[in-house]
C-alpha cells in the first residue's frame, strides 16, 4: 500500500477530487492529502504531515474534542465516524465552514487508515445567516407594527369611550323619565342598548389590545379551573356539570392569564351547549390535564353540538360571533392571553361530537406532584 501511496496515480487521483481529502494513518498521522484540503486548512502538505503541527491545526477548530473523537472513531474503535459539521480559524485570520466525513482505508480486512473528506459549506452558513437575519428583520417589522396598532387601537378605544359615556349616561337618565307607554321610551331603549353593545366593543378592543406584564408563579390549575367555570356561569347565566380530570400537581404559570383563558373557554361551551336555549340536564363540561416533559396541556371538552367547518375557521378572529347578540372577542382576546404566555390555543371537534380546545404551556419541571386519583372528580 504504501508503495501505491507513493505513486503519481494516486496523487493524481487524489487531485480529481474537488472537495479537500486527507488521508491518516492509523496513528492519526497525514501522509497524503491533496491541494484542495491544503487551501481550505490553509498548511502546505507537508506542514499537514508534520506531526509536530497536527495539534495546532486541530485546535483551529471550534470543537476540538469533537474532531479527536471523529478521528478516534475509525482509528481506536474500528467504526465509519459519524459526519461532522465545525467551524475553523483560517490562518489567514476568516473562519470558515466545514463537513467532514469520513470513509475507512482497509487493507486484507484490516484498517490501516481513514480518508477524510473536507467540504466547504461557508457559504451555504452565510446564506443561512442572512436568510436568518432578514427572517428577524421582518419578525421585528410585523412585531413593532402589532405594537403600533395595539397603541392605535387603544387611542381610538379612549376616544371613544369619553362620547359613548356622555351618550349612554344621558339616554339612561332620559329613559328614565319616560313612563312604560311613552313613544319615546322604545326609542330611547334602543339608543341606550346600541350604547351598551358598543361599550362592549370597545372594552373587548381595549382588553384584546392591551398588554400586561406575565407574573408567574406556582398555582393550582383544577383551583382555577373551578374557580373559572363559576366566572363562566355568572357571565353567561348557565350552568353545567365540571368534570375535572386526574390532578398533575402545580403549573408555574401567571394564575389571572389562565385563568382569563379558562374563563372565556368555559364560557364558550357552556353557549355552545346551549345552542338550543338551555343546556341539556346531562350536560357537562371536561377539563382535563396533563404534562409532555415541562410543558402543561389543558384540554376543555363539552357535550353540546360542536362548532362547524365555518365556525373553526374563523373562530380566533376577531369581531366573528355565531351568537345574535356577541362581540365576538373571547376566543381572540384567550388565544392573545396564551400566545403572551409562550403557548397556544386550538380549537377543534371531539371524536364523538362536541367541541374540543386545546391550551399548552411551556413551563417548568413541577415543584411538587400531588397523587394520581384514579377518578375523576365531579363538581355539580
């Protein structure tokens, strides 16, 4: 083998390479290795096999131990290395970009060497960098301009707001000087209602627009999640059977944003199975828990109808409502409250019916885990 290393064939073929090739013995020593790896290393060949400066070239690249192990691989354990990605400091001071693979020399079934093949991918990085960078460019764009239209639309709500009060008050107080069988009571009545929806409106706007700082801390998720359905049930004046699954201990999480999210969710079920006028005696809603890793998942589940094709596709959008009377804003202004948490929120249909909201969390391994029941437990 050796003579054939020596030979103007094997040099030859070792130039047809475009890529840079390195060729070890099985000390890890060069003995060949052709121009292109000499350019991209930026060592004459013969500096390559002066064993005296193999440990300098391998400390230019940024993971050391990483190229020690690729060449080991082949060397000590007798295995094809892995490919590895590293960054190297030129001599002539830019750093570059390089794969290295590597291919085991045998020789009567025993390894005498390994062929590393060095390709430059500098400029595949750079263009990952600048893709990357205008990717964040444009990310701060479309950040700064939510920002802009969060401070418009709480201006405009403020604007709002002072004439809407001097309208609604004086109705109110007109109103109420009318008898029951005035004409202009019905009129009144109806001025003060449009009054009241669009106080609604710029409420939701100004609530949907407005953001607050997150305080985290360590709560108890089926507390709030009983504590919301209570919330849910003022609010809408119905009511439902709270199933609430095992518990999984505490959430490290800001309490008053999920709560607001559970709030809003139950409240969308509790109408959703009322659809028909009341909520059905055997109707119930689910909250169910449970952890993948750190991250929290909340799943809400209700026995009514279950939203449509049309309602899932707009139902985060904001001002849309399937409700005769409704702003339109709980679902929007929930997914804003679990996108300021790092989370999402999806809405969907169950398996057997019904509708299905999934709410995850990122989070924190839990200080504590309480046991797992394994029943559920029933809140009438």
């Amino acid at each position: 083998m050796l003579t054939f290393a020596h030979s103007s064939y094997f040099h030859d073929l070792l130039e047809s390479f475009s890529s840079g090739v390195v060729i070890c013995n099985i000390r890890g020593l060069v003995y060949a290795a052709n121009a292109a790896a000499s350019h991209l290393l930026g060592y004459t060949p013969a500096q390559l096999a002066d064993p005296a400066q193999s440990a300098g070239i391998i400390a230019r690249a940024d993971a050391p131990r990483a190229v020690a192990r690729f060449l080991a691989a082949p060397l000590k354990h007798g295995r094809k290395p892995d490919p590895l990605a590293i960054a190297y400091a030129h001599p002539d001071g830019r750093m570059r970009r390089f794969r290295l693979s590597g291919s085991l020399l045998l020789e009567n079934g025993k390894i005498f060497g390994i062929l590393i093949e060095i390709t430059d991918v500098t400029e595949i990085y750079r263009l990952h960098e600048r893709e990357r960078s205008m990717l964040l460019g444009i990310h701060a764009a479309q950040q700064e301009r939510i920002e802009s239209l969060s401070r418009f639309s709480l201006a405009v709500a403020h604007q709002i707001r002072n004439p809407l009060m001097v309208i609604g008050g004086f109705t109110g107080r007109l109103l109420r000087g009318k008898a029951d069988n005035d004409p202009e009571a019905e009129t009144l009545a109806m001025i003060l209602g449009g009054a009241k929806r669009l106080e609604a409106v710029v409420r939701a706007v100004s609530e949907y627009a407005r953001r607050r700082e997150l305080a985290p801390a360590m709560c108890d998720p089926a507390d709030l999640a009983a504590r919301a359905m209570e919330a849910a049930s003022q609010r809408t004046g119905l009511a439902a059977r709270l199933i609430l699954g095992p518990p999984v201990g505490l959430l490290r999480a800001d309490a008053a944003f999920l709560s607001e999210i559970l709030t809003e969710l139950l409240a969308n079920a509790l109408e959703s199975m009322a659809a028909a006028g009341s909520v059905p005696p055997d109707g119930a809603v689910s909250v169910a828990f449970a952890r993948q890793g750190a991250a929290a998942h909340v799943t809400v589940t209700d026995t009514g109808p279950g939203p449509d094709a049309t309602a899932l596709a707009f139902a985060f959008d904001p001002f849309f409502t399937t409700k005769a009377v409704g702003v339109g804003m709980g679902l929007p202004i929930a997914r804003r409250r679990a996108e300021d948490m790092g989370g999402r929120l999806d809405l969907g249909r169950g398996a057997s019916g019904g509708g299905t909201a999934r709410l995850v969390l990122p989070g924190e391994p839990p200080a504590e885990t309480a046991p797992n029941h394994p029943l559920p437990t029933i809140l009438p």
